[in-house]
C-alpha cells in the first residue's frame, strides 16, 4: 500500500480473528475507514479449526475458515483496508500512534489491538503432524468427532480441567496426563473432573510422541520418577497447557499483565486513551468467536466515541 509519509489514518485494526473482523465491520459502517493488519496469518485460531457447530446463525455448522472468510468479505464490502503483514513494533508514546509492520510505518489516531491467543503445543514434530488428525487444542471445537472413542488431555490447570469435563460428556474415557502428582486447576474443578467415573488420571507422566499412521491411534508416554516408557491406546489427544497471548510485540508499550495479557480498565478500554482492546488477547475466560466478535462490536463503538471527543487533525498536520 502507498501511503504518505504525512497521512493519519483514524483507525488501525490489529489482528483479523472474529474481533478485529468484527470491529472492522462495525467501524467501517461508522465511517471510521478502518486499516486492519491481518498478519500473515489472517483469520486466528478459527482458520486452524474444522466444523464450528456453535457459531450462531450457522444451523448445520460451518469450517473454521469458511467462516473467516465470510466475516472479511463483509468487512470488505463496507471497504475495510486489509494489509497481509504482522506488526512488528508499536509506539503508543506519541500521538498520532506509530505502527510498524514488515513493511509499513503507518500513523493512527487510534488503534483495536484484536491479536488473540495461541495454544502452546507440547512441539513435538508428530503432534504438529497429527493436528486436525486426532490432536486438538480446543474440545469445544473437535470434540465432538471423538464422541464414544478415548481420548487423552495433557496439562493440569484450569483448562485441562474444562477441556476433560467437556469431553467426559461426550466421550468413553478420557485420560487425563499430567507432568507432576498434582493439579493447577482451581479445587471446585478438579472435584467436579474427579468425581467422573469415565475420566482417568496418569500422574508423573510426559507424552514423548504421538503415534499413528493417517490418525492419531495412540501416545508414547514416559514416567517422570521412574523414566519408563509406555504406550497408551488413544483415539484423540486434546492439548490443554495453556494458551499464549499475542503481545510480543507490545510489551514496555501497554499494560501487560503477568501472563502477557493486556489488562483492561473498563470494557475494551486500556491504559492508553485511543488504543482499545477485543478478543483473547485480553480474556482468558471465555474465548469463543462469538465472544470476541461481541467484544469487537464494543471496541468499535467505543474508538467512536474517542475519536468525536479528540480533536481530528487535518492530514499532515500531525498528532492529536
Ligand atoms: P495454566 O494454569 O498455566 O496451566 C497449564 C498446565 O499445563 C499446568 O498444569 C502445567 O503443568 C501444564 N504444562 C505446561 N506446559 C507443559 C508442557 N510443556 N508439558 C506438559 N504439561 C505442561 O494454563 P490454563 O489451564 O490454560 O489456564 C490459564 C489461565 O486461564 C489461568 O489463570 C486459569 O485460571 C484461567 N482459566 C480459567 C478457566 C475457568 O474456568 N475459570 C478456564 C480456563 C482457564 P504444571 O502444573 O506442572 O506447571
């Protein structure tokens, strides 16, 4: 994209999941001509998912990135900018805001920072082949396709906790591997996954592969205490050690709290005034689509109302 060295865009969208997507929808309706970077990535976590059946709207379901798709083209429509890139740097010091991507320095009056949450993978190579085979990072997406089969959940917080009971409802036995001999996870939900009489704990224990040949059939397990080395017949592993926000590239910039979220201070407000928040990379509770498409609609409104309160400059004239 061409672009002066003097040109203020209104609005930056960072990050192109169901938030930034939707914020870009709502935005743009509202005359704010919003810029999103998409990343290289575009589209989040739901371009890696296969049928999503609990997006509403969607009564027979609808793929992942069939859905993705859709919210771009209806950002598109309204003539929402996209640039492919990843953000490299911010600088949320001056005013306008300064946003570095690969290839672009653009200036902004104000920004959504929409840019989600990874799962952290165990980065084993035979888990990254299996995935979408048999491995999972999300129950409420796939589980589904493991109704009356057994299946593994590695990790021992909140998550995993979520993920087992989640699955316990749907599958014969789900078996629950955990690196030590006791759980992270808040004690109502490790009482809630204990009292399942389907659902089985391995303590002490790592995976060291996944095994399989078109799809997952089992994992190769090692004892922590004693190093032995066993297999375990499985249909699907979920893998539920924890999720990673996506701020990298904000930290000394914004509020980040412990675990790299950015911290909220009111709805989709941050400590700076004009940057605004939706989506995973601040909640690490519900993050689901619909969650963070709602979040996005906020963060819209709420830009809207930031920007008639500042005074715009003219372009080329500088900050704020
Ligand atoms: P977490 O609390 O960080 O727990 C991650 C778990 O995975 C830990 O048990 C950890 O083991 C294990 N683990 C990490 N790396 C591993 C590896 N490489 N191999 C094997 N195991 C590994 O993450 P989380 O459960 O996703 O929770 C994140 C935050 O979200 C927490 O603050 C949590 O309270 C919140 N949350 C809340 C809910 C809710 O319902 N309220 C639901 C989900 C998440 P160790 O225990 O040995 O470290």
């Amino acid at each position: 994209m061409n672009r002066s060295q003097d040109e203020v865009e209104k609005l930056v969208i960072v990050g192109s999941g169901p938030a930034g997507l939707t914020a870009a929808i709502y935005a743009a309706r509202g005359n704010l001509n919003p810029l999103v970077i998409a990343g290289r990535e575009a589209g989040g976590q739901l371009t890696s998912t296969t049928d999503v059946d609990d997006f509403p709207g969607f009564e027979n379901g609808v793929q992942g990135p069939e859905l993705m798709g859709k919210m771009r083209k209806q950002a598109e429509r309204f003539n929402t900018r996209f640039i492919s890139e990843d953000v490299v740097s911010v600088d949320l010091k001056q005013k306008p805001f300064v946003v570095l991507t690969e290839r672009s320095s653009l200036r902004t009056n104000s920004l959504i920072i929409a840019t989600g949450a990874s799962a952290q993978w165990l980065n084993l190579d035979s888990e990254q082949k299996f995935r979408g085979k048999g491995v999972s990072a999300c129950a409420v997406c796939d589980g589904f396709f493991f109704k009356g089969k057994v299946v593994a959940v590695v990790g021992g917080g909140d998550t995993a906790m979520r993920e087992a009971n989640y699955l316990s409802k749907l599958c014969q036995q789900v078996i629950v591997i955990h690196r030590r001999d006791a759980l992270r996870a808040q004690p109502a939900l490790q009482e809630l996954v204990k009292s399942k009489s389907n659902v089985e704990f391995v303590w002490n224990t790592e995976i060291t592969e996944v095994l399989g040949q078109e799809k997952v059939t089992g994992v190769k397990i090692r004892n922590t205490q004693t190093g032995q080395i066993s297999e375990l017949a499985v249909d699907g592993l979920f893998v539920a050690i924890g999720h990673e926000p996506n701020t990298g590239f904000l930290k000394g910039e914004l509020a980040l709290d412990e675990k790299g979220y950015i911290v909220v201070t009111g709805e989709t407000k941050t400590n700076i005034p004009g940057v605004f928040v939706a989506g995973d990379v601040a909640d690490h509770k519900y993050r689901q689509a619909v969650t963070a498409a709602g979040a996005g609609c906020k963060a819209a409104f709420d830009v809207e109302e930031y920007l008639e309160k500042i005074e715009l400059p003219t372009e080329g004239n500088g900050g704020v």
